[in-house]
C-alpha cells in the first residue's frame, strides 16, 4: 500500500480538528494511523533505514511541498478546508469557514467558541495587549501604554476619528546608557533622545482584512517614528506575501505576537523609521483623546527630568 501524502494530510486534519499542527505532529499522527502504507515506504528506501529517519522525511516532504501542496488541496472542492498559518514552525489546520468567517470565529469568547468548530486559538484584542506589553518591554525595553479609543471625544463626528487612534503606544529611551555627562550635554540640544512607536493589534489577519488592516496602522501611526501591524495569527502564505509588498512600500512593520510565549514573538518585518514626529497630527489625537494627551504629558516628563516614571506607563506588561 503506497503512502498518499496528500490524502493523509486532509484526513489528519479533518479529523484532527483541534489547535493547528505543524509537519512533524501531522508526521507523528501518519505513522500512527497509517503503519502499513508508512512500512511499505519504509522498505522501498535505499537510504531510509529507521522509523526515525522516516518520521524526519515524511516531516520534510510536508514542508517542502507546502506551497505546491496547499495549491492542489485546494484546486479540488474536496480539500478546500485546508489553510495554514504563517507561525514558526508553519501549520495546516482545516476549516470550513471563510476567510470572513474565520475573523469573527477566531476573535470569539472562549465561552462562546466549540471544539469541533474552531481551529484557531480564541482572543479579544484586548488580552493581546499584556503579552504585547512584555515583548516590547523585554526585547526593546519599551514604555508602553494603551489607548482607548472610547476615551475620545468625538468631536469631529461619528466617523471623524475612524483609524486615528492605534491601540497601543510606546517610549524608547536611546540615552538608557549613555554617561550623565553626555546625558546632560545632549539635553542642552535638540539631539533625538527617544523613538515613539505605534502599534495597531489584531487577532487573525487573512485575504479577507488584512490590506484594511495594513492601511488602518499606517493611518494610526502617521505621527510615530515607527509603525507596527501586530498580529496572533496570519493566515496562509499569500497574505504574508501581501502584506510583505504593502510593508516595503510605505515602512510599516509587521509583527507575529506569540500570546502563549511574548518572548517568542517575532518581528517579521522590520518598520522603516521615520526621522521626526508629525507633531500636528500627535496634537490632534491629543485634542480628541485622554490616554494619548496622558501619553504626551509622561513624554514631556521624561524630557525635563530623565525620568520614564514606571507608574505613569498603564499595565501593558511594563512591570
């Protein structure tokens, strides 16, 4: 009985139903329900001599045939339900959802989500932004803070504010070593002593919302030195490689939150700096929002005294 990689793959997942799988657990579960088909391969290699050399094998046909073997599950209607995330390692989960579908099924309430409906871990935005808050802090020694958008005032309309506001922002301290000489010889001069980030956060990027998305964070982070996309999961190969383009071609940067791991998390794309703040449009997300007004003020502190004050920076994993 010869191995169909394909078909295994589909039946595994099918089946599977749970948390997406990287190769090597798809590999682990073919050599489990498929012992005969996996011997028979087993037999007819020349350079394969144990079940371990088979797993890693079976594991690297996965991965290399990845993109030409989503494309083939989903020519045919049949397979269609197979989609990947772009994590490290990548994973294969099915679905029977759309692309729409899978954006509402993925930001759903673990009360509200189903074992035998849901692939994808189950996140509000809002409980991204601690684990958010502790990568920044613990890979860019960040200052972070939330904004909220329901603080705004409004003022411009009901639709006047729409992609003003990002959802998180930040502080980088670039004179955290220097010499107190140095320190305070620059601090007589205009020299740039701190980048401020911005960071728009979403739980599922895919075909259906990531190009809104990408232009919601570059509208939210016009005024910022540098501006980041934050996403827990990216679907499939083809919205990486469209937001790839989209990121070369205005510098925002795009980044994979590890929620279960922040210290895993990873920065796909690096942003392209911005050598100076917009300040008039900073004032406008001042005039019509609290938190960012709250933001400017601990910036303003930190220029007269070279002091972030810890207890100034909300609980966004700055502990």
């Amino acid at each position: 009985m010869a191995l169909n990689l394909r078909e295994s793959v589909f039946e595994i997942l099918r089946k599977h139903r749970e948390p997406p799988l990287p190769p090597r657990q798809i590999t682990e579960k073919i050599l489990e329900f498929h012992p005969e088909a996996c011997a028979a391969k087993l037999a007819r290699s020349d350079s394969l001599n144990t079940q371990s050399a088979l797993l890693q094998q079976i594991t690297a046909e996965i991965r290399a045939s990845r993109p030409r073997l989503r494309l083939r599950l989903r020519l045919q209607k049949n397979y269609r339900q197979i989609k990947t995330l772009e994590t490290r390692p990548r994973k294969f989960y099915y679905s029977e959802a759309s692309a729409t579908e899978e954006i509402t099924r993925t930001e759903s309430t673990p009360k509200t989500a189903t074992r035998n409906t849901l692939a994808l871990k189950k996140h509000s935005e809002a409980q991204l932004y601690l684990p958010l808050g502790k990568y920044l802090r613990a890979e860019f020694k960040l200052r972070s803070m939330r904004i909220d958008e329901r603080r705004s005032s409004n003022s411009k309309g009901p639709k006047g504010n729409r992609w003003l506001f990002p959802d998180i922002v930040a502080l980088e301290d670039l004179t955290d070593s220097w010499d107190e000489e140095i320190l305070a010889c620059a601090s007589q001069y205009a020299d740039q002593r701190t980048r401020l980030w911005s960071f728009e956060v979403k739980c599922l990027l895919n075909r259906a919302n990531s190009r809104e998305c990408f232009f919601q964070a570059l509208s939210n982070s016009s005024w910022a030195n540098l501006g980041y996309l934050v996403a827990a999961e990216i679907e499939d190969s083809d919205t990486l490689k469209g937001l790839r383009l989209l990121c070369a071609a205005h510098g925002i940067g795009l980044m994979l939150l590890d929620t279960e791991n922040p210290a895993e998390s990873q920065i796909l794309i690096p942003a392209r700096e911005r050598a100076a703040i917009d300040w008039d449009i900073a004032n406008r997300l001042a005039e019509e929002n609290k938190d960012f007004l709250a933001y400017i003020k601990n910036i303003r502190h930190f220029y007269q005294t070279g002091d972030p004050r810890r207890s100034d920076w909300q609980a966004t994993g700055d502990e």
